[in-house]
C-alpha cells in the first residue's frame, strides 16, 4: 500500500492521541488508515459546539472511521502512554474487541468514562485517562492556591485589626 498523508507509522492497537486545542481526543489505530474511537453525539455548533457536547453528553457512539476523518486538521501522534505501567494485550484481541463495539452506544462521562478511557482500557485492560489526572491536579493546585490567598488575606485582615485596636488603646491612654 502506498504511503498516505497519514502513514505515521502506527501499528494495529495503537493509541493515537489527537490534540484539539482546548482537549485531546483518543482513538484506536486498527490498520488500513481506520481508527475505531469514542465519541459523544456531534454538534455543528461553532468552535465552542464539541467542547460543550462533550462536557454535557451522558451517552457515546463507538465509530469506526477513517483516520483523517476523526483527526482532521490538528497534530496527532501514536501515545501508547502506559506501556511503561501496564502490558499491552495482544494486537489481534484489542483490533478484535474495538470492531466488536463498534455502532455501540456505551455510557460517557467527561471525568470518569471519557474516550481516553476507552482506548487505554481496550490496550490494557485498564481504564485510564492521564488527561483527566492532569486537570485534577491543576484543578487541586488551583484550589490550593485560592486558599493561601485567602489565608494571607485573613491573616492580613487580622493584623491590620490587631493593629487598628492597638492605635485606639494608645490614643486612650494620651
């Protein structure tokens, strides 16, 4: 077969992460240029339209497409993110058990089921979404940093309390 704008050198039951500016999308290489992904119902409504299907979908479809359809004009590379922390499955039975699902309309949840989910569990065995660890620990470092403002704010508003009745004592006394 001749070399496609998207041979990237992918082998079947690859991860191919898929980066989307404000997300990443995931998808399974299954071979012949064809992705197998998990993807909420589509919205034609702007820029903003699939972030928001997204974040407000309870229910996915899993399709299989070609893989320029699903990346489109964005950067994607071949993410085979844990294979340092779990072996892959045999190539034959993540290929296999992706086109099983394939037309399923599977449960969706943008924190705990999502389609980075899908993919890892369909390659390990696990369910995994580094994407979603990441926004809970900027979302922790966040909220962290909220409370030591407000820390130093109240310690601030103690002190120049302490202070203002120290002044009022002082004047009292002259």
């Amino acid at each position: 077969m001749a070399p496609t704008l998207f041979d990237c050198g992918a082998k079947p039951g690859d991860l191919i992460q898929i980066f989307r500016g404000t997300y990443e999308h995931w998808a399974l290489y299954i071979g012949g240029n064809e992705v197998v992904h998990l993807i909420p119902p589509s919205d034609d409504s702007g820029p903003f339209g699939s972030l928001l299907m997204l974040l407000d979908s309870s229910r996915a479809e899993v399709r299989r497409q070609k893989i320029w359809e699903v990346v489109g004009r964005h950067r994607f590379e071949i993410n085979n993110l844990l294979d340092h922390k779990y072996e892959p499955r045999d190539r034959h039975v993540i290929v296999r058990e992706a086109c099983r699902l394939v037309s399923s309309e599977l449960p969706y949840n943008a924190v705990t089921r999502n389609c980075e989910h899908f993919v890892t569990e369909l390659r390990y065995g696990e369910s995994e979404s580094r994407q979603v660890n990441r926004a809970a620990v900027i979302g922790g470092v966040a909220v962290a940093g909220v409370g030591i403002v407000a820390l130093g704010a109240a310690l601030l508003a103690t002190f120049l309390k302490d202070d203002d009745e120290e002044r009022r004592h002082r004047r009292r006394q002259q």
